[in-house]
C-alpha cells in the first residue's frame, strides 16, 4: 500500500515555449467502473516513443491524501480492462509535463479543451509541506480539496468536440 500525498493548482495558460524545454508525455486516461469507494483507472502514455500502461486505484483519505496502488500492464491487459470503462466518463487526453523545481517535480497538465487555464500538481513527503512553483507558472487558485478538477470529474464533462 502506498500513500499519495499532492497540491493541486488551477493555473493560467502556460507559456508552452518554456514548456517544451521539459520531459513530456501525452496521456490519455480512462475510468473503470467501481463499486467499492475506490477510483480506478488505466493509463497509456507515451514519452518519447515509448508506451506504457500502468492500472492505478485510488482511495481518498483527506484532500490531500489517498491510498495508491499502481501496477504496469501489458498492452493486451490495457485492451481488456479499457471493456470495463465507465460509460458516464470520457476518456481524459492530456499532454503533461514534468518540472523539477526545489527539489520536487511540477506536473503541469495541458488538455485540449483549455486555451485558457490548465492544472499543476506536486507531489509531497507529508500533508503540511509547503509547496513552491516555478515563476512562470501563475496560480489562479488552489483547487486540491475541489473535486470538479480531479480528473475522475473532468472525464464527466469534457466537451463533445474533443
């Protein structure tokens, strides 16, 4: 069992020039259907070339907190479990990128259905840590304890045209 501890942020546009400077990968995530309390999904994504998928369930114990577990899946495992979608849910695409800053790495989402916002998440050691982002990017707002910008809520409401 292990424990995932992060701070979610609503934040401006990013400048995608500084961006690009950075690690990325193009994910595209989809929800099971669940009967227990837990959030699972599966989750392709591709980084220079490469493909893996990885199953991921999650428990929420706090806002800030949740139970993970994580495992990598063959791609003939990924087809199978993708027959087990949530049919309320669309499948999330997202290109993300990764910004190591002080000692952590920000994880900045952009998804196709913004021009105008997108979402940044760190990862902690413990719930109280403090967190700090890199000057270019430009916080709206904390949104951690806001379901509507967890990923299982935005599969619920993503735009036809995407």
């Amino acid at each position: 069992m292990a424990f995932e501890i992060e701070r979610k942020y609503l934040i401006e546009y990013p400048d995608l020039n500084i961006l690009e400077s950075y690690p990325k990968s193009d994910i595209a995530q989809t929800y099971l259907k669940t009967n227990d309390g837990m959030t699972s999904r599966v989750r392709k994504r591709t980084s220079e070339g490469v493909t893996k998928y990885i199953f991921t369930e999650k428990k929420r114990i706090t806002d800030v907190k949740c139970i993970e577990n994580e495992r990598e899946l063959s791609a003939v495992e990924y087809e199978e479990l993708l027959k087990l979608a949530d049919t309320e849910r669309r499948t999330v695409i997202k290109t993300r990128y990764c910004v190591p800053y002080n000692g952590r790495v920000v994880e900045v989402d952009i998804y196709p259905f913004w021009s105008d916002r997108a979402i940044a998440e760190v990862e902690m050691e413990s719930e109280d840590e403090e967190v700090c982002l890199p000057d270019f990017i430009k916080v709206i707002r904390e949104v951690t304890a806001e379901r509507a910008y967890k990923n299982a809520s935005i599969a619920k409401k993503i735009p036809d045209d995407c």
